[in-house]
C-alpha cells in the first residue's frame, strides 16, 4: 500500500467514525428526549440532522476521489466499499433520530398514555446493538459484530409486544389512537435503527472476512459454530 493511500484511508476512517459518533449522540437524545418527554432535547436533534448529512456527503466524495487516485483492489476496496453502504445506514439512522424527535414533539405535549410500555428497556436494547456496531466497526471485531446480529429478534419482538399492546388501547379508548399511532411510529423508527445496526455489523464481517452476510446472518452463525 503506498504512502498516499494508507494516508487517504485512515483520514476516511476518521471522518466515517466522526459521523459514528454524532449518530450515537442524536440516538441517546432521541431516547432520552421521548422518555422524559423532553422537547427542547427533540428539537437539537431535528435542528443538527443537517450536520450528519453533509459528513456523509463529504465522505461519499472521499471514498470515489480513492477509488479514482488509487484504484485500491482486495482488502483496501472492501474497505471503501464498506464505508460508503455503512455511511449510508448511518445517515439514515439519523433521519431516523429526527422522526422520533418529531413523535417526541407531540407526545410531550398530550396527556400521558396509560398503558403499560417496556419502552425503556427496547430503547436501551438499541442503544447496546448500536453502541457495539460501532465498537466493531472501529476495532474490526466480528465476534462483537455476531453478538449484535443475535440481538435483532429480541429487538423485533419488544417492537411486536409495543404494536400489541397499543392496538388494545386504542380499540378500548378512542380518544387514544392518535397518541398512540406516534408512539407506534416512535417504536417502528427504534426498531429499523435496529435493523441498521446489523447492516453496520454485516458489513464489518465483509470488510474483514469478504464474507456476504446479509440475508442470511443464521447460515453465518451456523459456520462459525462449526469451525
């Protein structure tokens, strides 16, 4: 690998985990503001969503200048390749963030629901896989990555038990449905951050092991618990 390209490289893992860093921020005000009801938390997100999106744009344009200078090949291109799809579902786990500040906005500002929700513990179960997606992706781990695939289903059904649960109090309270669309919606955008963590995680597997996971991350574990 020449001087210029290791250069390039680590300068666009540097702006890839800057944008890491600003989506983990807006995903712990997202929670925080929807659970404490905290308005003026939901409306830093919605106003800094720009931000997240013009690193991303910068770093679609690094990684296409390092594919044009240097025309990388095996390991460095798995790495370009990488960055630009896991980029994408961070910025998208941004927008993400900003719908749930949205919901956030007119929850805090209506009476409470009166159900019981486990909404703390989905968030946090959220917050763990997207905190450890992270972590892989900065130290090129795959058995952390592996660990937040297996968390997805719990993900999946806390989200199924949320729809559950409000389905029955707006069929026996009316005046309910609208409070509880949004919150419907809040778990909805809580579970695809979810699923974009495993995307992220995926792609480390990729970027360290050129293996395509995606789809079909039960066959992976399957092989690993082989060898």
């Amino acid at each position: 690998m020449s001087k210029h390209l290791q250069r390039d490289l680590e300068h666009l893992k540097k702006e890839l985990l800057s944008i890491a860093s600003l989506v983990e921020t807006a995903l712990n005000k997202a929670i925080y503001a929807l659970i404490d009801r905290r308005t003026d938390l939901a409306e830093e997100i919605i106003k800094s969503d720009n931000v997240i999106d013009e690193k991303e744009v910068l770093v679609e344009e690094e990684c296409l200048k390092i594919l044009a200078l240097h025309q990388p090949v095996a390991v460095d291109l798995r790495f370009i390749i990488s960055v630009l799809k896991v980029t994408n579902d961070l910025e998208r786990m941004g927008d993400l963030c900003v719908n749930i500040a949205e919901r956030t906005l007119y929850l805090s500002t209506h009476p409470p629901l009166k159900v019981k929700l486990d909404f703390p513990a989905m968030a946090e179960g959220v917050r763990n896989m997207v905190r450890k997606s992270l972590d892989s992706l900065t130290t090129l781990d795959t058995k952390l990555a592996r660990e937040v695939l297996d968390q997805d289903d719990e993900i999946d059904n806390a989200n199924r038990e949320m729809f559950y649960a409000l389905q029955k109090l707006m069929h026996s309270d009316t005046k309910t449905i609208e409070r509880a669309v949004h919150m419907l919606s809040a778990s909805r955008h809580l579970e695809r951050i979810a699923d974009l963590a495993t995307n992220i995680v995926q792609d480390v597997v990729y970027m360290v092991d050129g293996e395509l996971i995606r789809h079909r991350h039960e066959e992976y574990f399957d092989s690993v618990v082989q060898k």
